[in-house]
C-alpha cells in the first residue's frame, strides 16, 4: 500500500512539474516586447484621429480595446503615423503581415556619443558684422535637442539665460514643460521654453529598473550632465570668468547664445550597470513630439555602432523620424560616433541628416615631467659646454653646476673640472592636473626582474595585478594600446589604491583627455617618450620623477587635428552617400553640467566626443536659419559643407590623429572644418527634396509600397531605377569605379543675380575628371543650372580611395565639394591590404 502511495505521489509530482514546465514554456514563448509599428507619413492631420486608428489597429488584433490601451506604449502622431506597443513574436509578425504596415521591428537601444571653440572658429562677439551679430545671436529660433535632460539648478537661472526677451514670439512654438520628479513649469524660462521626458520604451525593456530607488529623475531633469553640457554648447549664454580647475580660463558661451532650447529626455541611468542608454521607441517619440512642438533644429548627440540598418528600416529611429522632421523644414544634426579612428565607423549616415565628425581645438595642456637621478656627476670643463649646449637644444637641464681644479692622475697636471648637481631631463606630456607639484619621487615600470613567482604587469589595465608594495609611494610608468581615456582613469585608480603617487600612462597619441579622480597626478605621453622613460628607468639603479601642474597652450604650435575617436567614413550602408558631413571642435569642450557630475568644477566640466561637436554645428545651423529663414535643410548643409576650411584657420594643414598620423581627407572630416562665417554667403548651394530622396531610396532597391507608405503618396520607381550617384549632395563619391561613368548635379545660385561660375578639377591620383559645362551663367531667369561630371580610371588594379575636389569660382565664392573614388576592376573583392 505505501509503494502505490508513493508511486501515485511520483506520478503526481511529475504531471504538477511538467504542467509547471509547459506553463513557464508557454510563457516565454509569449512573452511581450516593446515593438515599434511604422505606418510612414500619416493619414490625417488631426492626431486624436491618428491615435484612435492605432488603437482600432492593435484591438484588431488583440480582441478588445481594454487590452489595446493596456498594450500601447506610444502614439506616433505628428510628423508620421506609427505605434510603440508591447506584442508577442506570433502578434508582431500577424500585424506585419497588414498592408498598411512599413514595418515592425522590436525596440532597440542607442548610446551617447560623448569656450574657445567659437573665437576659434571666427565668431567672436567683439566683431560688430558677423554672422553672430547679424542674427542677434540666433533669437527667434528654437534648438530641440534629445539627450539626458536639463539641470534645474543655478546654471538654468543665472548661466544660460537671455537678457532681452522682449524680441522673442512664440508664434510657431506649441510645445511646454512636463513636471515630474524635481523638475516642474517653473523650472523653464525664455531660455528652456520647453522640457519633456519619454521613458516607457526604457521601462518596458528594463523590468528591475526602480524608478524609487533610482538616481535618475523621473521627468525632463538632467542627472548626469550629458544633458545640459550639449545645450550649453548649441545655446548657453555668456559666461565670463569660467575656467576648469584653473585650465582654460575665459568666456563660455554657445554658438548661438540667443536661441531657446527645447529639452526632450531620452536617455536614463540604469543603476545597477552605471550606463546611460536611449531606447529607439522613447527617441523616436521624442521626434515626434518636437515636429509637432515646432522646433527649427534638431541636434541628437547619441547613436548606435555598426553594423547599421537601412535608412527606412524603423530599427533605425533616428533615420526615420529625421526623414520626417526634414520634409517638414527642420534640421536634423547628428553625432558621427566615437568608434574612431577605424574606417567604416561612421553612424547616422542617412542622407537626409548632418553628420559630425570631431576635431582638436588649436589648445593643448602640456605638463612638464622632470626626470633625475638626483647625484653627482665630476665632469671635464669640455663636458660641461656640451651639456650646456644640450640644455639650450634638448631641453635637458641641470640644477647647480661647481667648477673647480682637479689634479690630473696621468700628467699631474691641474685641469679645469666641474660638478653638475641634479642632472635632469625635462619631457612634456598632457594632462589636466592642477595640484601641488609633485616632487622628486621614485619611479617604477613594473617588470619581473628574472626568475620571479610574483606577478608584474606594465599594462595599464591590469596594474591592479601587481602588488601593492611595487607601486606604493612610487609615481608608476604603464603602457596601453587603447586611445580612450578611460585607460587612464583605470591606471589611476589601481595605483591610488595601491598607495602610489602619481602614473605616467604611455598611449597612441590622441587627444581623447580628462582630469583623474580627486586630481591625482596622471599624465598621457606617446609611445616615444614613454620609451625614453622606461630607458631611463631600466639604465638608473634610483629613477626618480618630478610632475609639475598643468598650464593652458592656445594657438601655435598647437595645430587642428581630426580626433582619434571620431568615427571615420566609408559609409558602410551606403558608400555612395559621403559621410561625415562635416567637422567641429569635440576635444575637450568646456561647458556647463550638473554639479552632482563627479569631475564638474563649479558646475562646469570638459568632455570630448563627437557629442561635444554635434551642439557646435546645431549652433551654426541655428544662427543660418535666422539668417535665412527660407533655405532647406539640404541648402543649410550645402552652404556649411562648401565653404568649410580644408586647412586649420591658421593656414595649417589638418591631420587626422591614429596609430600613425596622416593627412586628414573627406571620410575623417567629410567637407572640413566648419566656417561659419563662410557658409553665410556660399554662392550657390546644393538642394535636395521629396523628389530627391525617393529618387535615392529608389537607387538603393527600397520597393514602391514601402517608399510610398513613407512619403504619404503613390510612388513607382522607374526601370531602369536611377543611380546613386545623381543624388544632389554637396560631395561625390564614387565607390566602384571600373566603366566610365557620368553623374549630374545640380546647383542653385544663392548669391548675386547676375553670376558667372568657372570650374576648377583636382582629380583624385590615376582618376580622369571632365565636366561640363565649364561655365554657369546666372541671371534673373536662369536661378539653378545642372552640369554633368564624367569619371574614368587608369588604374589597372583595384585601389582604395583617392580624394581630390570640384570647385566653381567667380573670383568671390569658392564652392569646393570633395570627390572620393575607389577604383574596383573586380567587384565585391575584398583584399586585406
């Protein structure tokens, strides 16, 4: 009897288990995700409508319209037609397979791309006719950009406020201030006429997240300063005064000081893995409501990594409510990414959107590092003008020389001699280190001396295996092969818990650069002087080191450099479609942040990144805007990408910094460096339209229904469909060049009625460039001509790239576009060389 019992409990326990199984299987199987359905341009203008035909849509599908509001996240319902809502696989592809669905794809997510810059670039206020004067300084246009939020501490009421508003009209602005945690109405002002947050996406996706327990705000209020540092670049006001522990001391303002912000959070802080993330439903959101809002540029300093998705795929957020904002008049400027200095990196690459890459600013902090070997040194008089000469040419110094007679052991004679005390050699590293000089102090390259059972390592990021007696009371010499500046806060970290004093971290030069914690001494030095250190070291039997403070270098020597973190082109979706567009300063930038921001000083900060370069060219865009309210966004992009400076201001050549420095070409900086003043008056311009991008997506093998749906109209690509190459953007690039080909462009005079325009070709090394016709004629009549440029190689194998450029001229403007060819004899072959 017990035997049956028991067996009947097995038999019991087993059907409870496997129910239990097939119940939890059932579940995983239908377990919703946020997926976003695209439904392209919308339908109806009245967007109660809009949103009541989503919900009919998703109760449809899911049988009662409880469960239809219970399942929406979003309603896209102002530049284009669309929903965010949580669905099963099986859900997804039922509401896929509808014929007015573009696409339904789950929600992903995309990352941040993260003073001097505008006197740099020529906008200084002190000059009276300037394009910063000549716009008031950008009143009248409102800058939305979507990010981590908006402080609301001082920097809001006394930093980035305008002191005139009586000019401003609200005419086209629709938008207001959400409250929420922290954060209410009376937090905006005529500077921030706006602030909203979107966060379902994130929540959705994040189910631990708790929002009680969290650090980050639940409403428009920017916690970790990412934020507000890029409002303040595009917008922030005048500050006088602002320097950044002592270094880079002056005015702080932005690039169009007079503009408003509108604020569209985005991003959170997830707690528990110490990231800031954007997820696409939340962002795309964003969009949507900053259409609807009436906002003129729109500046988005974050993005994703390769591989990319096409730009009418809606995994591809950014790209798709980009489209929209630009159809309806509005700038869209993005951040390149920071995945440089590899080729194919570069992100955002629609052709619709401003594409920016990051460059140096003429300013440098160099920290002076003494070595020494702290003895005497008995020298002949001869020896001594040598040293001297050493000293005046080498940089290589003595503190305390003594001359005196010493008899001679061979001839008993007495020769002239001299002591050198302290012979030292001085070597400029970078850093931003503000604190007490660093005296004399022993020095160590942790390496096995021999045969050792203790482990050593000279490797930044793994100092911490080394124990703590080898690094304490020492400043420690390390070696990285990563540019990132988190190498160096790594190397800090582990020899101030280990009881060093300081580290030298030797790296690829690069100008990716940031204070360390609590300002403890850690300075950057290149390959080569690392070397001479560790020489120094290894030959001495009591290396010692002096670290001196950090000072501030501006203009020459200091040139312009493509930074080593910008990402680089070929676009790798589209390798017709030149990107980046164009470059700006995004090495350490000084700007406002919020002051619980660890490395803020007095609620300033420098933080590097295309991030940083993205606000400058939204700042430029929004001070063109006021000054030419009736261009396109295409005009806009035309007008900076052909007057940019090929060269640094100064005249100087612009490299591009990575493991071996070269010359900077269009897939580093896309047309070069941003020129404000230039691109006020360009001379003629390079438009593009609806027509234009359908024309584009027809190229690249999007299908008819698909572009229809996206546009709002019946569209049927012609067969043959067109090239690529036609599309009218101000560059040409030619990625597999093997027949001859002719390409045509289109150009639209923007400057005197009656102008005459000569060609001038540097044709790329072996590539034959012929246009025509060779000269444009404008008049009253004739405001936009086309010309047709025919390409060929001599090449015999296939080449990488090779740049030259086209260049109208009549004697005034200079209208530059950059051509980039690949000669491809056999396609699609890659070859690791």
């Amino acid at each position: 009897m017990t035997n049956y019992r028991t067996s009947i409990f097995v038999v019991l326990s087993l059907i409870i288990f496997l129910n239990g199984q097939s119940i939890f299987v059932a579940r995983a199987v239908a377990e919703s995700k946020v997926h976003i359905v695209y439904l392209g341009e919308k339908q109806h203008d009245d967007p109660e409508f809009v949103t009541e035909s989503h919900h009919q849509m998703l109760c449809s599908l899911l049988g009662s319209k409880e469960d239809a509001h219970g399942s929406m996240v979003y309603s896209y319902r102002h530049g284009f037609s669309g929903f965010a809502a949580k669905l099963t696989k099986s859900q997804a592809k039922k509401i896929a397979d509808l014929p007015e669905v573009v696409h339904v794809i789950p929600d992903n997510f995309y990352k941040l791309k993260t003073t001097r810059t505008w006197d740099y670039l020529g906008l200084s206020v002190s000059s009276p006719k300037n394009l910063l004067n000549e716009t008031n300084m950008g009143e009248q246009i409102i800058i939305g950009i979507i990010d981590t939020g908006m402080t609301v501490s001082i920097y809001i009421s006394s930093l980035i406020i305008i002191t005139d508003f009586s000019k401003f009209e609200y005419g086209h602005w629709k938008g207001g201030c959400q409250s929420g945690e922290m954060f209410n109405s009376s937090h905006c002002n005529k500077k921030l006429i706006g602030a909203k947050y979107f966060i379902n996406g994130f929540l959705e996706e994040n189910k631990s997240f708790n929002s009680t327990e969290s650090l980050d705000f639940i409403s428009p209020r920017d916690l970790n300063g990412h934020g507000t540092h890029v409002s303040t670049i595009a917008a922030g006001s005048y500050v006088h005064d602002i320097s950044y522990k002592g270094l880079a001391g002056g005015t702080v303002r932005g690039g169009a000081p007079n503009a408003r912000i509108a604020m569209y959070k985005g991003c959170w802080y997830l707690d528990n893995l110490d990231i800031t993330t954007c997820s696409s439903a939340d962002i795309l959101k964003a969009i949507d409501e900053a259409i609807h809002d009436g906002v003129d540029v729109l500046s988005l300093s974050l993005g994703s990594v390769v591989p990319l998705h096409g730009e009418t795929d809606i995994r591809d957020g950014i790209s798709t409510g980009a489209f929209h904002a630009v159809l309806k008049g509005i700038t869209v400027v993005c951040a390149g990414g920071n995945s440089g200095p590899e080729a194919q990196t570069v992100t955002n690459t629609a052709p619709w959107i401003i594409t920016v890459a990051a460059t140096t600013l003429d300013r440098s902090f160099p920290t002076p590092i003494t070595l020494g070997n702290n003895k005497v040194i008995l020298v002949t008089l001869l020896h001594c003008q040598i040293i001297c000469f050493l000293n005046k040419f080498y940089k290589i110094y003595f503190d305390d020389m003594l001359c005196f007679k010493k008899k001679s052991v061979s001839n008993k004679n007495f020769d002239d001699m001299c002591l050198i005390l302290s012979l030292v050699t001085i070597l400029q590293g970078q850093a931003m280190y503000t604190g007490p000089e660093l005296g004399f102090t022993n020095l160590v390259y942790p390496e096995s001396p021999g045969i050792s059972k203790e482990t050593f390592s000279g490797t930044c990021e793994d100092l911490s295996l080394n124990s703590n007696l080898t690094m304490m009371g020492k400043v420690v010499l390390c070696f990285t092969t990563s540019s990132s500046s988190g190498s160096a806060s790594s190397a800090a970290d582990s020899v101030k818990k280990a009881g060093g004093l300081g580290v030298i971290i030797a790296k690829h030069p690069g100008s990716d650069l940031e204070p360390c914690l609590d300002d403890f001494p850690c300075v950057s030095v290149d390959y080569e002087l690392g070397t001479v250190i560790l020489l120094y070291i290894r030959s001495t039997g009591s290396p010692v080191l002096k670290i001196g403070q950090s000072r501030t270098l501006v203009g020459q020597p200091v040139g312009t450099k493509v930074a080593t973190f910008s990402s680089r082109g070929p676009n790798s979706i589209a390798p017709a479609i030149l990107k980046p567009d164009i470059a700006a300063p995004g090495a350490t930038i000084l700007a406002a942040t919020t002051t619980n921001t660890t490395l803020n000083d007095g609620g300033f900060i420098m933080l590097s990144g295309t991030s940083m370069a993205t606000p400058v060219i939204s700042g430029v865009v929004a001070l063109l805007k006021a000054l030419h309210p009736d261009w396109s966004p295409a005009a806009i992009r035309s007008a900076i990408v052909t007057t940019a400076w090929r060269t640094d201001p100064s005249g100087e050549q612009i490299d591009a910094e990575g493991s071996s420095r070269k010359l900077a070409d269009p897939f580093d900086y896309g047309g070069g460096l941003v020129n404000p003043e230039k691109a006020v008056n360009p001379g003629l311009v390079y438009d593009l339209g609806l027509e234009d991008y359908v024309l584009y997506m027809c190229s690249v093998g999007y299908n008819d229904s698909s572009i229809s749906q996206l546009v709002g109209k019946s569209t049927t690509c012609s067969n043959p469909r067109p090239s690529v190459l036609d599309l009218n953007l101000p560059s040409i690039t030619i990625p597999n060049l093997k027949e001859e080909v002719t390409l045509t462009r289109t150009v639209t005079n923007v400057g005197p009625v009656n102008s005459v325009y000569k060609v001038n070709v540097e044709p790329p090394l072996g590539v034959q460039v012929t246009v025509m016709p060779k000269k444009l004629i404008f008049n009253s009549k004739t405001k936009m001509i086309s010309y047709q440029v025919t390409v060929s190689t001599s090449h015999k194998i296939n080449t990488g790239f090779y740049f030259g450029s086209l260049t109208w001229s009549d004697s005034v403007h200079n209208v530059i576009i950059p051509l980039s060819v690949r000669t491809q004899i056999l396609q699609n072959y890659y070859d690791e060389n």
